[in-house]
C-alpha cells in the first residue's frame, strides 16, 4: 500500500524510522504481554493480538508520528504515578487502599486513576488487584503445606468462599484442584 512506501526506501535514516518515538499506548501494550492474565490457548490468542496492536501502533507511529503522539493520553508524570499506584497495590494484596486513598497516596484524581489504569494496563485499578492476587494464590497454593484457608487470607479475602469463586472466576479450577496439582488451561 502507498502508506506503508515510506518503509521501502534506500535511504540511509531506516533506523530512524523503524525506532519510532515510544508512546504511552505502546508501552501499555507492552505491559500487557508481560503481565498477560490468561493460561493455555487463551494466553496465546491474547498475546497473539497484543503483538498485532503492538504492529499497528508502531505502523501508526511511522506513518503518522504526529498522530501516534497526539494519541498518548496521560503525561510522564501522570503514568508514573499509576505505575507507582500499581505497586502500591502489588505490595497490600492484603488490606489494599480504596481506589480513592489510593488516587490521594499517588496525588492523582480518582478518575484520573481510573482511566490511567485502564490505558496503561488495560484493567480498572480493582481488576488489577484482583489479578494480582490471583497471580499470587496460584504460586502459593502450588507450594507444598498450604491450605486454601491461609492463602486466602494472605491474598486478602476474609470469606474462603469469595475466594475460591474468584479464583475458579480467574483460572476455570477450584483452588483445591490448584493445591491437588491440576493445569490451569
């Protein structure tokens, strides 16, 4: 197509323009494979598309860079402070802060948190936690001496009950087929 002719050239700048400017999108996306919330086929079907809007946010960026620029939603600063909220939460799985002791924590609006979590990780900041500790009571009941009991209590769910419906929610197995060493698909 003659919007992609520009990388097709003999110039000698191609580094340039196969190096664009990294955006917030990209980064998001970037994020998101690397924390990928599914297993099994589901996983590779969801990093598969993330690839792919990686590949279309790049393409965006080398045909339009202005535009990919304009597309970037959040200031530095702003993203590093949902960073900075999201390690908050990774570090009180526990008793984490309500979403809004936790905009004021990182000196954000609540909305503002809510959108930045969703554009740089594709989650609203509850969903993250709950990922979170999904993430965390897998690795813990797959630890040999652990009953479902204490890992829901360290993951932060006082009713066992709640837990296993969102960990079953999360995975598609029991926490006790998780402790009994079923594959999470």
């Amino acid at each position: 197509p003659s919007e992609l002719q520009a990388l097709a050239p003999l110039k000698s700048d191609w580094q340039t323009l196969f190096s664009p400017k990294t955006t917030g999108a990209m980064r998001a996306v970037a994020h998101q494979l690397i924390y990928c919330p599914f297993k099994g086929i589901a996983k590779r079907l969801y990093l598969q598309s993330k690839v792919y809007e990686l590949m279309a946010l790049q393409v965006e960026a080398i045909t339009q860079p202005e535009a990919a620029l304009q597309t970037a939603p959040f200031k530095q600063d702003t993203i590093a402070r949902i960073y900075y909220a999201a390690e908050i939460l990774r570090s009180r799985l526990e008793y984490p802060p309500s979403q809004t002791d936790l905009a004021q924590q990182v000196g954000l609006g609540t909305r503002t948190l809510q959108k930045g979590f969703k554009a740089v990780f594709g989650l609203t900041p509850f969903a993250y936690l709950t990922q979170q500790r999904m993430q965390l009571a897998e690795q813990l009941l797959r630890q040999p001496n652990c009953t479902v009991a204490e890992v829901s209590n360290i993951v932060g769910y006082a009713n066992p009950a709640r837990f296993a419906a969102a960990f079953k929610r999360h995975f598609g197995i029991t926490p006790s087929e998780c402790l009994q060493g079923k594959k999470i698909f």
